[in-house]
C-alpha cells in the first residue's frame, strides 16, 4: 500500500477542532477547555487589522490555525486570481499553517463572486481543468493542500464519472490531499439515493487528511447543509465508520450560523475527540 498523503508530507493528526468565527473572537482565545486546534476561513483574515487581528494572533499563540477557503474558485472558467492567491500564501506562512484548504467547486463566473459553492460536472474534462490548477496553487503556496468534496442539490449535466471516481481522479492526478466532510457525504447520499458508507468506501481515504462534520436542515423532500446544527447521529456514525478506516486524522466541528454557545461548540468537539481516542486505542 503507497504512503498516506499526510505520512509523505509529515503531517500529524492534530485532534478536534473548531472554527474562529466572529462570534468567538473574545471568548476563545481565553478558553481554558480542551481545544487542539483552530481553523479559519481565510477570506476574513486576508486584511488584518483591530479585533480579528488580536483573536488570530491570540489563538496562533495557543494552537495551529488551518485556513479554509471558500474563494479559490479552484473549479471556475476564470483564471485564478492572481492577487487572492498571493494574499492566501501570505496568510497560509503568516499563521504558519502545516496545510490548507479549499472545496472541489466553483464560486465565481464572469469575475462575478456567486456567494456559493457550486458543484462542477462530473467529468474528465473537469478533471483536466481543475488538475493544473491545483498545482499551479500548491506550487505558489508552498504548502499541502486539501480539496473538499461539497454538498450539491442538482447534479450537473453531462456527468461520465461517478462521484466518488471524480474526486479520486483529481486528487491522485492532483496529487493532493482530501478533506473529507462527512456531513457532506451524508446528505448527498440522503438526496440522491446512494448508499454513504459504500461512497466512502470507493474514495482515496490515504489521502484523507481532515474532516469535517456539522450539522444540517431536514425539510420533507431534502437536507440542506446548513452548518447551523449540532451533528446528528448518523453523520456520528458515519464518522466512527470512516474514522476506522482512515485511522485518527485532524476533525473540525463546522457551525456557521444560528451559532450556539462557545462551549455547546466544544462539547461538539470533545465527542469527536473522544471518538478519535477510541480509535487510536483500537
């Protein structure tokens, strides 16, 4: 069996985290609950200054901070942006991130920010879009990469590849990492009628170097990935099944609106970090 991705790259499994988000930018810092780590969503710090530059600085001081992007637009027909990309790394050294990260989509058309993650086709020429990409980025950074697999409510047209042979051929092709949001697999499995353990089972799981989980909205036709609920039982579930099978790897508990408390988060993060106890145990 190859080397994981994170073994070639001399990456650890950091523990369970949670994300810095506005509402936190006082509290956290001064916590004096378990915490192993912090991510960031990059595009809220790539102009520092006042209150988010001292919770960044603050919490850089305590734990690693992963920045997670949502507008490289790694999946997009406009050229990378250029100065994005240059603020990004800049980011990326300054908190002197082991590796980020950025979701497998496309989020700008035309030089036009859509506000969303939108999902690519299936396809190999998706795969041949997205693969130099992908380098281009890591090469200018300098740092591992991971790419999401986002949730989607349509499938676009003209798809030749199942899901998860898309994912897999981008990475390996890529040759970067995975980050793989179990919540994510879940309600697309739920919405379009596959079996979530079987789709994890199919994916390049050496190259799963984080995961994600968080909470969603069930509506009577469809689950919407909210990131606005505690984790329900069954992405709990699926997550003890992937767990035992990629090993312990760094988790974050993802809660982006209607956002609860600072220690409802952690006790969100606590019960993962329980589960990846259990499985360094086993």
């Amino acid at each position: 069996m190859p080397a994981s991705y994170a073994h070639r790259h001399g990456l650890r499994a950091l523990g369970a985290g949670i994300g810095l988000r506005r509402d936190f930018y006082e509290a956290l810092p001064r916590t004096e609950r378990a915490l192993d780590w912090v991510e960031i969503i990059p595009e809220n710090f790539l102009t520092l200054g006042g209150r988010t530059q001292r919770a960044l600085d603050a919490c850089r001081e305590r734990w690693s901070v992963l920045p997670h992007g949502v507008g490289l637009n790694i999946g997009g027909p406009d050229a990378l942006d250029e100065d994005y990309v240059s603020r990004l790394s800049a980011l990326v050294r300054r908190v002197d991130a082991p590796f980020f990260s950025d979701h497998l989509c496309y989020s700008r058309l035309g030089g036009v920010h859509l506000h969303d993650l939108l999902p690519l086709p299936f396809t190999e020429a998706a795969v041949e879009h997205v693969v130099p990409r992908v380098r281009e980025v890591m090469a200018r950074v300098g740092r591992p990469f991971l790419l999401e697999n986002p949730s989607y409510y349509a499938k676009m047209p003209g798809g030749t590849l199942a899901e998860a042979d898309f994912l897999r051929h981008v990475v390996e092709q890529a040759d970067c990492g995975l980050l793989l949001d179990v919540n994510n697999v879940y309600v697309n499995a739920m919405n379009h009628g596959y079996d979530a353990r079987a789709f994890v089972d199919a994916l390049p799981l050496e190259r799963v170097v984080q995961i994600h989980l968080a909470g969603h909205e069930v509506r009577p036709d469809v689950l919407i990935d909210t990131h606005g609920a505690s984790v329900c039982d069954e992405v709990w579930a699926l997550y003890r099944y992937t767990i035992a099978r990629t090993g312990a790897v760094s988790t974050l508990i993802e809660w982006d609106q209607d956002i609860p408390s600072l220690d409802a988060v952690l006790d969100e993060a606590d019960r993962a970090r329980g589960v990846l106890r259990e499985e360094l145990r086993r």
